[in-house]
C-alpha cells in the first residue's frame, strides 16, 4: 500500500502565496484593465484560501465566516467594476490603462 500524503497547513499557505503572486504580476506588469481586474481578483482569492487554511487548520470556523462575507462583498465588486471597465472602454474605445490617463482630473 503506498502511503497517502496528507496536505498540512505550509502546503495551502504555498499555493496561497503562488496564487497572490501571480494575482501581482497581473496587477503590475500587465496594462490591459481585464487583466489588472482578474490579477486582483486572484490576489482576493488566495488571501480567501490562507483564512480557509486557517480556520480549518486551527478547527475555528470564524475564518470560513469571513471568507463567506469576502465572496459576497467581491462579486458586487465584479458587478460595478466590470460595468465601470464596459463604460469606460464605450467612452474610450481602449481598455489600455496608459490611454485613460485623461481620468485623472
């Protein structure tokens, strides 16, 4: 029989980080407003992993309490967010973040 291995608590915590990094990177290297909202999205994702991580590891639930009320607060933040980004890019025509340098004042 071989010999299941158990993910422990570091192995989520990895992934969460690995996750959020590449969240990062989206948000900073990139320059299209859907890909900076997605590398965001992603990042808000892997801070709900490590709070799962968490609560589970530690046998607390206040941790999945919090990541239900984080999921209901992003997706109204999909919902305005994207209709911001849909408007913009109608305005616009471009969804390039250097060509919305006019916003600032």
């Amino acid at each position: 029989m071989s010999a299941m291995i158990q993910a422990g608590l570091q192995h989520y915590l990895i992934v969460s980080v690995l996750l959020f990094s590449l969240g990062l990177f989206g948000v900073l290297a990139r320059r299209n407003l859907i890909v900076i909202y997605m590398g965001l999205e992603l990042m808000l994702n892997a801070a709900n992993l490590a709070l799962v991580a968490f609560s589970h590891f530690n046998a607390n639930l206040n941790g999945q309490v919090m990541v239900f009320f984080i999921i209901t607060v992003a997706a109204a933040e999909v919902a305005v967010g994207l209709a911001l980004i849909v408007a913009l890019y109608r305005k616009r025509s471009t969804a390039h973040v250097e060509d919305l340098t006019s916003l600032k004042y």
